[in-house]
C-alpha cells in the first residue's frame, strides 16, 4: 500500500531499523549523511537503495526542511554509489517514489538506483 506523506515520520519504519542496525540488510555505502544497501526484490541487475541518515519521509519534507549540507550530501552519496558500482559509464536510473501517486511504499525517502542493462520507457504505458 503507499504511504501516506501528510502523517508523521514513523521510527518504526523498515529503513529506520536498517539504519538502527535491527534488521540485516547488504550494505554497499555508508557516510555523515547516507545509507545504501541492496533492494531485497531487484527490478535489474543493479538495484541499490540510498537513504538519507536523518528523518525525512520522502522528497517532499526531505526537499523542504532539510540543511544544505545534507542535501548536498545526500545528493554526492547517490553519485558516489552509483559509481563506485560501476554504473557511470554505461548509465544507471534514478528513481525516487513520492506519496501516493508516486506509489512509495516505505515512509523514509529513498533514491532507488537502477542498473546493469538497458532500459527503455520511463514508466510503463498504460
Ligand atoms: P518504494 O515503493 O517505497 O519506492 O520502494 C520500497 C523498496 O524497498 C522496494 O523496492 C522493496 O523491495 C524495498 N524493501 C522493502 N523492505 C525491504 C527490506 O526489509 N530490506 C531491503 N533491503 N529492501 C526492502
């Protein structure tokens, strides 16, 4: 079910307790300001997620009341993944899930890097 974005940020949230180090996850990247680990369903070859460290639900709050420098560090720790996977040369996707339109189902915003073959159409044709 997605997520409702107006309700407040749930501590219980799977990726809070990703981050907390209560459930396992493959992790790929750590810093002051992100997270990142493997997408336990791939939809591709390379399938990472990259969470910020702090409270945000989704882009939304993320975008509106987050500092400079986690935004800025937020933002170099995606490229950074991505790269340090491989991906800049051939290409990668980014993909980020907003409230209920966007279908995001876990209420801590997360950049879903996709990668390792080609892809076609940005989002299926109905
Ligand atoms: P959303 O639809 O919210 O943008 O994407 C949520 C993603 O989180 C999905 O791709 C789903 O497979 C992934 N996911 C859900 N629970 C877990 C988990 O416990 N561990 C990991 N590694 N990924 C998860």
């Amino acid at each position: 079910m997605p997520i409702d974005p107006t309700l407040a940020y749930d501590d219980h949230n799977v990726f809070a307790k990703i981050l907390r180090s209560e459930i396992p996850c493959r992790k790929v990247y750590e810093d002051q300001w992100a997270f990142a680990f493997h997408d336990i369903n791939p939809q591709a070859p390379v399938h990472i997620l990259v969470v910020p460290k702090g409270r945000y639900i989704g882009w939304d709050d993320f975008s509106t009341q987050a500092s400079e420098a986690e935004i800025a560090g937020f933002v170099r720790a995606v490229g950074t993944v991505a790269r340090d996977a491989g991906l800049a040369e051939p290409g990668y996707r980014l993909l980020v899930n907003m409230g209920q339109h966007g279908h995001q189902e876990v209420p801590h915003l997360h950049v879903h890097i996709f990668g390792g073959r080609q892809f076609t159409y940005m989002i299926p044709r109905e």
